[in-house]
C-alpha cells in the first residue's frame, strides 16, 4: 500500500498462553534439578581431589561464592587456597624467540676523550669543508663505518645540574669544565667563575646591564606581555641568557650558535635549563618549518646580513611569522657611537647598515623603530602589496611553487617564501594564530585549513584527551614525573601535535618536540602554531647537541618508525649520548620491538622495566620505562686527559701566541686550526704519521704565516739564552 514503509524487524507472534505456562513450568523444574545435580556433583568432586602435599604453608584465604541459576538455590563455600613456595609475578611475560637473529650485545664506555662527542659537529671532521660562508660549521655527519659503539662518559665529578631556576644562573664547572668564557668575556659580564660553579649574571655583549633590563628595553618599544609573542629564535645566542630571561615572560624561545665559535657556549645553555641546540646559518636551510617564530633576535651575532644577496635574512623571513618581528643590537646599529669601540670606519659601518635596510626592505618588512641600540621590523601579515607594488617586487624575487616547511638538508635560496593566500590586506597569511595562553589548546590553522594530510579538528581534539590520560598514567609508573623540578630538559622523539609537550605545560620543564623526517606526515607546524618549540630530525643521524642535554627522553613508535630504515642500537647508543645519567626514559612501541629494545637496554646498563598499555594488557603496544645509571669517567683517566691535552697543546699555542705579536690575528686564526695536529708534534707521541686532518690543516695556512712561525719558534731558545742542540733532525 503506498505510504506505507516495511519496519527494521518484525516482532515473534506471541504463542498460545496456555501451552505456554506449561512448557515453561515443565522446563523449570527440569532445567533446577539438572542445575543442583550438577553443582553438587562438582562440589563433592572438587573435595575428594587429594590435598597438596608440599611443605608450603596457606598464606591467604579465598571465598568463593556459587551462583546456580535457579530462583532457590544459592550456595557459598569457603575452601583454603595452597600456595607452592614460588612467588607469583604479575609482571609482563613477551619474549622474542630465542632464534629471532637479535643478538645480544655489552657496550663498553668510550675513552673519556668522547666526553664531549658531538658526532655531528666534529671539529676535525669540519676541515675537510669549505670555510666560505661557515659552511664547514653546518652539520656532518660520519658514515656508517665511522659511527662509534660505545657509551659516551660523563667526566669524572659530574653531579646533577641545578633545579630550576636556581640553574638559570648555576652550573657545576665539572659538568661543563671550560673556563675561556670566563676570561673572554669578563668585561661583558656572561659567564664568573666561583670555586666549584659557573655564575651566569645575565650580561651579554650589547647588555651589559643584564638581560633583564635589556629586555625591558625591548618591552618598551613592542608588547611583549599581551600573549602575541610566544615562539623566539636567537641566532649566534652565546650562553643563551636572552632566552633564559624570557621565560619568565612566558616567551620560550630557539637559542642556536655553532660549536667552538666560544667554547661550550650551547652546552652552558643546556646546563642552565635553556632550550638550544647547535645550529648556523650557512648554506642550508635552519630545521624548523616556515612561519614558525613571533619574533628573531640578533644581539651582535656577527652574521653578515647584507651579504650574499641577503641570503641570511631572507632564511630569517622564512621562519618569521606574519607579523612577526626582527630585532637586532649591535654592529652596524648605532655605529655613529661606537664605530671606535668596534675598530671600524664609519664608512663601512654605514654602508652595511644601508645593505640591511635595501633587503629589510625588500622582503616587505617594515622598519618600526631605531632607540639607542636597537632597532626591531616587522614582518608583512601578507604579500597583497608584495604583489602589486613596484618597489616590492623587483629583488628578492618570490621563489617558485615549493614547499617552505622543507627544512632537512635543504639548500638556502634567494628568493622569498611565498606567504599563503589570502583574500584581502588585512587577512593573517596562513591563519590568525590566537595569543597564549590560548592557542595551546585551540585548533592550529594548519590543521583547520586541511593542510596536513590525515589530520583534522576531530583529531586534533582526540589527541589533546588522550595525553591527558597517557601523562597522568605515565606519573602512577614513574613517580618522579609528578615531582616537580625533578626534570627540566625534555625530549619527544616523535611528536606528532606536541600532546605530549602539551599536558605537561604548567610543569617548570620545556620539551623539544620532534618530527621525523621520516615521519609520515609533517605537523611541526602545527606544533608551532600551539606555542611550542621543536625541530625536524632523523634518528638515523645523530642530534645536535652535547652529551648529557636531556633529564627524560620520550619515544613513541620510533623504533616502528625506523624499524627497516637504519639500525636500532644507533638510535638507543644516541639516546645513551644525549641522556643525563640518572636521567629517565619512556618508550612506546609494539610488544616485540619493546623486547628487542629492552636487551639493547639491559647492554647500555640501563635499569628497565617493560608494562602495559595504559587500556590494558589486551593491547600490542607496551611501554618501557628505563632510568640510565650514573656513572663517569675514573678519576685517574680524566686527570690523564687533562695532562695529556695541556701538553698536546702546549707548542701551538706558544706559536700562535708569540706570531699574534707580528702578525695580526689572520695567522694565529689559522694556526689555530693546528689543534689536530698536537699528537704528532708532542714528544713521546705514538702516532707515526700525522693524520690527514692534520695534514689539510696544514695546507690551509697562509705559507708566509708558516713560515714566519717557524723561524719564531726556532728563535725561542737562543731569545731566552737557552741554546738548545738537538742534533740532527729529520
């Protein structure tokens, strides 16, 4: 019939009321005598079975209680449990099979020479690259047959750092023991030595009053209290003391300066609890996506900004956020004051300070102010005037379609980041970022935009539920999570959103947020766009940054992530490399790898324990937590070392030292470099032949500054009425 619709189901007919009731009545006094025949039958079954005759004793008593179905019978029994004399263990029992080709291995600490061991940036291997524009300061990696297989050493008398933030301004000089900041830079007032410490008063080159009214200067010529600003990077950022001051404004930021340009300067940040890494601005692109920073900061950094096309500025404009803000102190800034005190004309002052301005302006920033020694642009919020004004468009040009975030290896270009899209002049390139501390939990513009594949609203709000629950169960099994202080450097291997990151945010802790190159999707972005930190990686390589940087390492799914790509103790011996001894670990993965995971574990002497899932043992996934023991160098072997480097030094720096009075600083500069040589040239040295680093470095000096420093050096005894015969030398 039409309109009529057919239902879901159609209910059973009900029978007949009559035949019903009997049937049921027949069936339940059969259906109560089969139930009681049984029940009692098993009962006396189970009392006639032989009581246990072991030694053991009854420890506990169980109740049980049998429920029959049946309306009038309800029994309840109370029976002793014996218990063997084996102790019950409720731990997680998965073992790989023993013929699963994973083999076993102990590895045995490195000599204490690597105590420093920065794979990436190792100063002899940077010799053999090219020193125009720093490159030979960028990361380089060693091949596979290179990469060491040991446990890199604390040095001997290594003690935990300072909680914050009584760290931001102590460190333990045997954590860190290097003392040229202490000299270099007295006048500037970064770093004092006091018996077994390093005080960090706050100064900087172009702060000597402390980088707290510095950046109360700052304060007063854009708001820095409003929540709009919460990401910085600091480029050539010394011992990082602009962004330790920072976080008290609620402001976290990316301090970054290569290795040895000042002697642990990076690590001194890490020691005091600041956010950095080892990083330049060369030839390839900084690891962090486009539009990721509120605001970039240069405080004398020495980084020629006019040259090279603009090349520098133009990879600051692509990390700047639309909107975003440049600030520079220093050389060429206020050059009419100081151009005596920096020994230089004025002529060359001024015209880098005009180089800078011509590509400020190129890139469509906006010149705000110029008080004292600061002056701070700003970023366009888009590129609708880029596009259609003349003076604009003319160089940089805007680079072709690309993707900006590509940021791993990737070559430094001079053409400027095209911005997204947008309708109108007064529309956020990208999306309006809303100011802190909301926009840790609201949707990213990323991924509201659908700009990241797989990744929506919906997830995104499941993500920030689920590391809720994941952090308050990771602080029942690891107990010192919930304390505050006890952690202050931490590390998530595999991002993802930065949840992890996130639920931890009102802790006195700051967490480096990971993305794999390698990893499916990229949402650093995203993480950025929250208010977080972090940087693009591959596990197959090792970090930059020192030994001992991170109080707890968090890992989830790295080793499926990498599971066929490169090898899994590499990425556990980095992991040993960049962790504090005493420091914790968590490792999420599938219960087989976990396995795997834990031996390599147990051969990196790490106490470790492997438990389930927070839903239950009924899932694949588990967790291992793990604490790496404290441990360092032997005494007598870091009291060798110290004895051993002063002696290898000792004849290069004599040189340098006595040619630096002839010659200027070209040929110390270059003399310097000789470093890597001391084996050979020492007496007593049991290298033959001098390495082939030694040998570039030796080509690479000036033949008039070699030669001079040879007749020095041959000169000395017989200056110093010390005439010296050393027979025939070959």
């Amino acid at each position: 019939m039409a309109g009529q619709s057919t239902p879901y189901y159609t209910p059973t007919a009900k029978p007949n009321a009559a035949v019903s009731t009997h049937l049921l009545r027949k069936d339940n006094v059969v259906l109560t005598c089969l139930v009681f025949f049984l029940c009692s039958f098993f009962y006396l079954f189970g009392s006639w079975q032989p009581r246990s005759t072991t030694s053991s004793t009854v420890t506990s008593l169980r109740t049980t209680t049998i429920n029959c179905p049946s309306s009038s019978f309800n029994s309840a029994t109370t029976a002793a449990a014996a218990y063997s004399d084996k102790t019950l263990d409720f731990t997680t029992h998965h073992a790989a099979a023993d013929n699963d080709g994973f083999t076993v291995k102990t590895y045995p600490p490195c000599h204490v020479n690597f105590s420093e061991y920065t794979p990436c940036q190792d100063k002899k291997r940077s010799l053999k690259f090219p020193r125009d524009r720093l490159i030979y300061r960028e990361r380089h990696c060693p091949e596979k047959n290179e990469v060491i297989k040991c446990r890199v050493p604390a040095p001997y008398g290594y003690k935990n750092p300072f909680t914050w933030p009584e760290s931001r301004d102590l460190a333990w000089y045997a954590n860190v023991p290097h003392k040229d900041l202490t000299v270099e830079k007295a006048v500037q007032n970064w770093i004092r030595f006091e018996d077994d410490r390093f005080r960090f008063p706050g100064g900087g080159t172009m702060f000597p009053h402390g980088a707290d009214a510095y950046i109360d200067d700052i304060g007063k010529l854009i708001n820095l209290n409003d929540g709009s600003i919460r990401t910085a990077i600091d480029t050539g950022c010394g011992v990082a003391s602009w962004g330790a001051y920072l976080l008290s404004r609620n402001i976290i930021t990316m301090s970054f300066a290569p290795r040895d340009t000042h002697e642990a300067q990076v690590q001194f940040a890490l020691e005091r609890g600041v956010p950095a890494l080892i990083g330049v601005i060369a030839s390839k692109r900084l690891p962090y996506p486009s539009r990721s920073f509120d605001m970039a900061h240069c405080s004398r950094c020495l980084i020629p900004w006019g040259q090279y096309d603009g090349v520098y500025l133009i990879e600051v404009d692509r990390v700047l956020r639309p909107g975003g803000y440049w600030i520079l102190s220093g050389p060429p800034i206020n050059w009419e004051n100081h151009w005596k005190g920096w020994e230089r004309t004025e002529e060359d002052l001024n015209e880098e300070q005009t180089q800078i301005e011509k590509v400020a302006k190129s890139l469509c920033w906006k010149k705000l102010v110029q008080k004292g020694d600061l002056t701070i642009w700003q970023k366009s919020i888009n590129h609708l005037d880029c596009k259609t004004n003349p003076k604009f468009t003319q160089t940089p040009p805007f680079c072709p379609v690309q993707n900006p975030d590509l940021a791993w290896y990737t070559d430094i270009e001079t053409c400027l980041t095209r911005l997204p899209e947008v309708s109108n002049n007064e529309e956020v390139a990208g999306g309006a970022i809303a100011n802190w501390p909301e926009r840790l939990n609201m949707v990213p513009p990323r991924v509201s935009s659908g700009s990241i594949d797989g990744v929506t609203p919906d997830i995104f709000q499941e993500d920030v539920i689920l590391w809720k629950k994941r952090i308050s169960y990771y602080k029942t099994v690891n107990s010192q999570l919930g304390h505050l202080g006890r952690y202050r450097n931490l590390l998530d291997m595999n991002a993802f959103l930065g949840g992890f990151a996130a639920s931890l945010v009102e802790d006195p802790l700051w967490v480096m947020n990971i993305v794999p190159v390698e990893a499916k999707v990229d949402t650093l972005g995203a993480i950025y766009e929250r208010g977080l930190i972090g940087t693009y990686q591959s596990w197959c390589e090792a970090m930059s940054t020192y030994p001992r940087t991170y109080d707890l390492i968090h890992a989830d799914s790295i080793f499926t992530l990498y599971k066929d790509i490169c090898e899994m103790e590499d990425i556990m011996l980095e992991m040993d490399r960049i962790l504090r001894p005493e420091g914790s670990v968590i490792i999420r993965d599938d219960v087989d790898l976990l396995v795997k995971v834990k031996r390599i574990a147990d051969g990196l002497n790490w106490e470790s324990q492997i438990v389930d899932h927070e839903d239950g043992p009924l899932v694949r996934q588990k967790l291992l937590f793990a604490v790496k023991l404290y441990w360092t160098a032997p005494a007598d072997a870091d009291q060798a070392m110290g004895a051993s480097q002063i002696s290898q030094v000792t004849m290069v720096l004599l040189v340098v030292a006595l040619v630096a009075r002839t010659h200027g600083q070209t040929c110390p500069n270059q003399l310097g470099n000789l470093d890597v040589c001391a084996p050979f040239v020492v007496s007593g040295s049991t290298d033959l032949l001098p390495s082939s680093e030694c040998c570039m470095a030796l080509q690479a000096v000036d033949h008039d500054c070699l030669c001079s420093s040879i007749h020095v050096a041959s000169r000395l005894p017989t200056q110093c009425n010390f005439p010296v015969s050393c027979g025939n030398l070959k």
